[in-house]
C-alpha cells in the first residue's frame, strides 16, 4: 500500500487535472538524464532496478517507477511510511521543472505551499486498515 505521486513535465501546468491537455505534456528526459536528475536531488537512490529507483528518506521511503520507456514520459512515485516526504518530492519536482500529481485527491501539489491532505490521508487510511487487521487477527474484531 502506498500513497502514489504521478510526475509530469508540462509546457503549462493546469489549474485542474480534468483541464490537463495531451499536447501540454513533454517527457521528462532521456532515462539515464532523468535518473541523474533524480539522484542529484535525493541523494543515495538505488538503481540497481533501472526502471525503479529506491529512495530512503526521515521515515518515508520513496520508489521511482520509471519504466523502460526512454525518453521517459512521467513517473509515478510510490511513497510510504510517514515523515516529510512532500519537502522531498516539491524539492524533486521544483529543481527539475516537474509537476507533481497526489493521485489520491487528483490535485496538482503547489510548490509553494503544496497541501498535505493527501499524505496524511494515506496515512490514516494506512493506520486505519492495519489497526483493524491487527484486532481482527487479536480475535477482537
């Protein structure tokens, strides 16, 4: 389980996703370009997988699903545990031209103040299914 994050580059970002056009999206790069990006920013990802990256942040774990297309066209983040990882992902996103999509509210994360509802809704979700699997397991449930 993990709460995903879909990277675009675009020419214009889009105040919404429904106004989000074909035509405005160019591809992130060359793979190894984008993989580079990736690791300039986060330091120590593990590419041992070329088409997923592994990043270990303060608490969160992030992995890059970057597949075997090259050029890559987007990316989808998988993010788990709890910590900052938003600073992270804006510090990703920012640097390299990038927008960044919370796939759990279908907003555009705001690079100046990017909204957390989305992370800390996962999160409680998260917290919410292994609580009950735990009492269900407990005999409790």
């Amino acid at each position: 389980m993990s709460w995903d994050v879909m990277v675009f580059h675009l020419r214009e970002k889009p105040q919404s996703l429904k106004d989000l056009r074909k035509d405005a999206m160019l591809p992130l790069g060359p793979a190894a370009n984008v993989r580079e990006a990736i690791s300039a920013v986060l330091s120590g990802v593990d590419w041992s997988d070329r088409t997923w990256g592994l990043y270990g942040g303060d608490g969160f774990s992030i992995e890059f699903n970057v597949g075997k297309e090259d050029p890559i066209q987007n990316m989808m983040l998988h993010v788990r545990g709890g910590g900052d990882a938003i600073a992270d992902i804006m510090q990703l996103v920012v640097a390299n031209g990038w927008v960044a999509l919370d796939c759990s509210t279908s907003e555009f994360l705001d690079p100046v103040a990017p909204s957390n509802e989305g992370w800390v809704g996962f999160q409680k979700y998260r917290d919410k299914i292994f609580k009950r699997s735990s009492d269900e397991a407990a005999g409790e449930g």
